[in-house]
C-alpha cells in the first residue's frame, strides 16, 4: 500500500474519486467502509450513475416491458464481485442459457444445431479443435500473437476465420472490428478453460454446441440510483453534473484541480464540450482515482503527467461505435437468422458422417430463441456488425412475444475506418427507439504488450490510481474490481465475505498483482464470522467460479414475474409457437 499524508482537518485522506460508473463506485463503496479513515467526493460530468450501464424507458404496451438496459446486460456466473454488489443494494441478476446466431444464409451458423455451413467446413473444425489445445500447451508462444496471424499459422480458410473464428471471441470480450488484433489466448482461454471459458468444451464436430450459462443484470438505472443513496447515507458526496476541467499540480501538497458545474441533460446524457462558460473552482484534496477512459486520462492530466504516464495512457486505442436500439424486425429479418430453418439444419456430422444430431434439432425446432448476432459484411468478412435481440435475453420482457413487436440492438463498428460498410440508414425511422455512441477500447495485441503490464508503475505515483475496466478487459465485473483495487491500494480492506469466497479472492488477488504489482494478504483469515461463513458459500463449481449467492436466483426470467406484480411489465403478449412469430 503506498504511504501518503493526511492533510484533512479532521485526519482523513480527501480523495476525489473522477467518474462514477461501475469502477468510481466500486472505489467509494469499499473506502466507505472506513469513515474514519477517509473523506470521499466522487464527480461525473453527466448527470447519473452508471457510466455506460443505464436503462431506458420502453413502451410498455407494445414491448411487454417498460425498459431494458443499454451499454451493458449481462456477464458470466464469475462476476462474482458485480453479483455480490448487486445483492449489497437489494438486487439481483437472472440465469440465461445464452443462443447465439452468426452469418445469414449459407454462412450462418449457431450453438444451438449444426448448419450447412458447419458440415462444408468439417475439415477446418476438427483442425481448430486441435489448434486450441496446441495453442493451450504452449500458450507462453501464442499469448500475444494477433488472431489473424496464428489462423493464417494454422492455414484455416479466410471465410471460415471471419465466420467462426473472429465472431466467437468478439461476442463475449466486445472487441468488435479490432477482433483480427486481439491477442490469440482470448479465444484459446474462452475454448479451452473449464472456468470461465463461454465456449468450454469445443465441439470437435460443430465447433461449439454447448449454451454457456450467463447472468442477465437488473434494471441499471435503479441499482445505480440506490447504490448512489447508499453511498450518500455512509457520507459520502456524490456530485453529478460536475467536470473536472483541469488538474493543476499533483504533489507533496496533495492534488489541486479545477471543477466547472454542467447543465443536467433531460437524460441525463450531458454532452462533450457543454457548458464552455461555466465559472471554474478549485478544490484540494490529498488522493485523486480516475475512473475514466485512458485517453481521458491522459487529458485531464495535461501538464502535471509524466512521460511515462503519456507513454502508457497514449498507447490505449479507442473506437467510436453507435448503438441503434430500435424495433424494426424486417431488418433484422434481411440481414440475420432468426427462425429455425429445416433446409440449413443438417442431421449428421462427423469425418465419417456418423454423428447423429438429431435430437439438437429437435431442440431447436421449438426453442431456437438468438439472443446475441454477428453479420458480416459481403463486402468484407472481416468486419462485423453486432445486434442483440433483447426480448429474446434480458430477463423483465415477458416469455412470449411476437417477433415485431421485439427489442433490438444493433451496433455499427468503428465509424473512422469502416463506416463505408454500414447500413443503419436501412432501420426504419419509426422504429428507431434511441441512439447512443460509444467511445469503445480497442483490445488489440498492443493493449496487452503497452499498457497492460505497465499499469503497475503509473499507480500511487504523485497521489493518482486509474481504475476502469480497460485496465484489463472490457467488463463490468473488471471495472468493479478495478475499484476495489483503488480502493485497497489507499488502505481499505478487501471485504470479509468476499475474503472467503474463494474464486472471488483469487481473481482479486490476481488483478491486484498486475494492476499494482503487489499481493493481497489477507485481513480476516480464520474469521468464524457470520459474514465469512456467506461468503464461503457463494463459491460453488470447479475452484469455486460458479457463483452460487443471493445475487442470482435459480429461476430464468423472475424479474419478469416481480416486475408484473409492480405494473412495470405485462404478461405474455402472444400464445401457441412459443409466442416468436416463427414461419
């Protein structure tokens, strides 16, 4: 833990926390929990909590459910920090059994029943089987080589790359079109490790066949607004519509930075840039966490960062990506699969053509529900478009609802370079509900060799600590553990019952070695506690990752059920064919 000097009043370090997404909650939660030790304001420049995880108002009638989540919907039963925070502020996530639908007509194919598309590449199948579990028993060799270059080592074709290969890791990890960039041991650990890898076993025969089981998270907008009041109530200050201008010296004195007030947008959403007049104060404190954007970062700094600072910040490489959330199922019709469809099913796979899918089919035919997509562009293979069938995977839309009258998403990828190959202009005006731009990390192989390892000497150097879920991986459950990291490093103990679960310990302890270069010991060893006793519980499965506590319920789909007794939702909308509309 670095030493730094109190200069409060009272005896308390003031740490200004920058950012009140999941990361700039997670640090004044766990510093919260030393009133006496420290006195913490955290500022956002928009006027909510949550950062890229918020929800939006639906119309209910038509939809089944008065709003659903944008930026950030569900995770994997290891989140087990972002589950544990969940149910802290009384709430919860809901099990899903994840489908996923990739390319459209003779290129398409899904884990839920093998394809034509499937049985032509049989060859390149069973190879990338083997090529995973080459890669995971010399993975030190593989590591950081870019994907497209170790499928290229492998001699696999470039559509079965772009189909399979590329969709596969983008759709868990978010790389979009920076999926050709990404370090190979993402899709290797997400194939091949029995915790938290989503496509764990491969199917030698259809590449995946499994339905990885996800969390689908609460309403973001409501667990944010308690987990705020929650804050509030253990002293801390929070203050929304509040930007930090400028950061005018960082050292032995502490951190004197300029804070300008902003206009709270309708939605809360303040623009970049807004307010240019407002007046500017300046504040003091003794501790500075940003949880912001690297490239942010970086900025806010100005003059007061270090070379290496600029070094390592300035080698974080964004994209700027747009989510069009909207209800125009012919769209979605012409450009992905949605149905079960007899003529791209085939019955038997296998080098001799001898292994029987039948009963994957026969599955299918009533229960083929997509949740996540990947089209890829004719004009490119190698870039993507991601949509998302949100009726179909967050858990407060009702069971049965037709198909037009679904919820969807779709994103276009990386305006700069590929905003030739989009077709948003394609979705009905009408049916447009919102959207929103995204400044998204590009989690390419330079990510993990210029900034990743180096995080470690940028943190506690003249009073400052980054925290955010691009200090690792682009994920909720990164970001609430960045957090605590913060928060840790500044002298909090890491929570009792987290201590003692064990997969949660663990990933922490990890995260901590890299993001600070030091190990976490532990604080309550031996504990009897009844908070020690929960927390060893909700470890359950291989080394303990699936979670098993109070932050998720054993039942799919019970927010749906609770928020239908609360007027928020309605009950089914349609009968007979499971409600979806199928031809």
């Amino acid at each position: 833990m670095s030493q730094n000097g109190n200069s409060g009043k009272d005896g308390r370090k003031r740490v200004l926390v920058v950012g009140a997404g999941a990361a700039g909650m997670s640090t004044a939660y766990h510093l919260s929990n030393h009133p006496d030790k420290f006195d913490v304001t955290v500022i956002d420049s928009v006027d909510y909590c949550g950062g890229q995880a918020f929800s939006i108002p639906l119309d209910k009638d038509r939809h089944g459910a008065s709003w659903f989540n944008q930026g950030v919907q569900g995770g994997s039963y290891i989140f087990h920090h972002t589950l544990t925070m969940f149910a802290r502020q009384g709430y919860h996530a809901d099990p899903v059994e994840l489908q996923v639908s990739f390319g459209k007509d003779d290129r398409f194919w899904t884990n839920v029943f093998p394809t034509g598309f499937l049985a032509k590449h049989q060859a390149e199948v069973r190879r990338l089987a083997f090529m995973l579990r080459f890669m995971r028993w010399f993975e030190v060799v593989f590591a950081l080589l870019p994907l497209k270059l170790v499928f290229k080592l492998f001699f696999f074709s470039d559509e079965f790359t772009n189909v399979v290969g590329l969709p596969m890791t983008a759709l868990f990890l978010g790389t979009g079109n920076a999926t050709p960039e990404v370090p190979a041991i993402m899709l290797e650990r997400l194939c091949t490790s029995p915790t938290y890898g989503m496509w764990y076993p491969v199917d030698e025969d259809s590449v995946v066949s499994n339905h990885p089981p996800m969390v689908v998270f609460p309403n973001f907008t409501d667990f944010y607004t308690a987990w705020k009041k929650d804050l509030e109530s253990r002293g801390v200050t929070v203050r929304l519509s509040t930007e930090l201008t400028e950061i005018v010296h960082r050292n032995k004195r502490g951190v004197l930075v300029k804070t300008k007030p902003r206009t709270p947008a309708k939605d809360g959403h303040n623009p970049v840039d807004g307010d240019p007049d407002a007046p500017e104060s300046e504040e003091h404190y003794d501790e500075l966490v940003l949880c912001v954007l690297a490239d942010t970062a970086k900025k806010v700094l100005g003059k007061t960062s270090s070379w290496r600072e600029r070094k390592v910040l300035g080698s974080a490489t964004f994209s700027d990506d747009i989510t069009i959330t909207h209800h125009d199922a012919d769209y979605m019709k012409k450009y992905y699969e949605n149905f079960y469809d007899e003529n791209k099913a085939v019955r038997v796979l296998g080098k001799n053509g001898d292994r029987d899918q039948s009963s994957r089919l026969e599955y299918a035919r009533d229960n083929f529900r997509p949740m996540y997509y990947i089209r890829m562009y004719d004009g490119d293979l190698s870039k993507l478009e991601m949509s998302f069938d949100t009726t179909n995977y967050q858990s407060q839309f009702p069971d049965k609802v037709p198909f037009e009258q679904h919820v969807f998403q779709t994103i276009y990828l990386n305006k700069d370079r590929d905003r030739k190959h989009w077709t948003d202009g394609e979705i009905a005006e009408d049916k447009i509900i919102r959207a929103d731009w995204w400044h998204q990390l590009c989690h390419s192989w330079t990510h993990y060799l210029l900034v990743v390892p180096w995080m470690m000497f940028l943190q506690a150097r003249r009073r400052t600590r980054f925290a955010g879920s691009w200090t690792l991986v682009n994920a909720h459950e990164v970001a609430i553990m960045s957090g605590i990291a913060a928060a840790v490093d500044l002298g909090a103990d890491y929570p009792e019952d987290l201590e003692h679960d064990r997969f949660a310990f663990l990933s922490f302890r990890l995260y901590y070695l890299l993001a600070y270069g030091r190990w976490y010991r532990r604080r309550f060893q031996g504990s009897g506690s009844q908070k020690a006793k929960d927390g060893a519980g909700w470890a359950s499965g291989l080394y303990g990752s699936v979670y098993k506590g109070p932050g998720v319920p054993t039942e799919e789909r019970s927010t749906w059920r609770e928020e239908v007794k609360a007027g928020r939702s309605t009950e089914n909308l349609a009968d007979g064919n499971n409600g979806r509309s199928q031809p």
